[in-house]
C-alpha cells in the first residue's frame, strides 16, 4: 500500500508538534499511519466520528476534514451513483 501522507496537510505535521507521545506501543505507531487510522475512523459511527474523535489531536482532526472516505461517510461530500452500487443496469 502506497503512502498518502501527503493528500492530507497537516497530519505529518500535527504528530511531529507533539512531544512525549508516550511509549512507541503497537497502537500508537498504527495510528500514527494516516491510512490505518482512517480505515479505523471510517467504521466509527457519525456522532462518534463528529464529537469526539477531533477533540483527540490535531492530526486527527487534519484527518478527517482531509481524507474523502470519511468526509464522505459524514455526508460532507456527494457519493457518486457509481459508488452505491445504483445505476443503468445492463439487460
């Protein structure tokens, strides 16, 4: 899986502002992963995702404003015809 890092400004920049993240644990290098944490956040129900997860760090926040599979499961962005399995069925 290819990094994309840099589709989301801001998130590299966010973790590296904060010192004393704590011990390098299995969880916080995953979550330290834009692509990880975004497939965990996408699961997350909407009021969950809306109320508390920003509140969490900055990166997180960049996050979710940036990444379009969330923004779409907030229903911030449209989601094309293609996307919801509708459509001009062929006969």
């Amino acid at each position: 899986m290819a990094s994309h890092v840099e589709e989301y400004p801001g998130y590299k920049t966010a973790i590296q502002q904060q010192p004393g993240i704590g011990p390098k644990s299995a969880i916080n290098q995953a979550l330290n992963i834009p692509e990880i944490l975004e497939m965990v956040l996408v699961e997350m129900d909407m009021r969950t995702l809306l109320t508390c997860t920003q509140r969490v760090c900055r990166a997180w926040l960049n996050l979710i404003k940036a990444s379009p599979s969330i923004q779409k499961a907030l229903f911030f962005t449209p989601i094309k015809e293609s996307e919801w399995g509708v459509g001009k069925k062929d006969a």
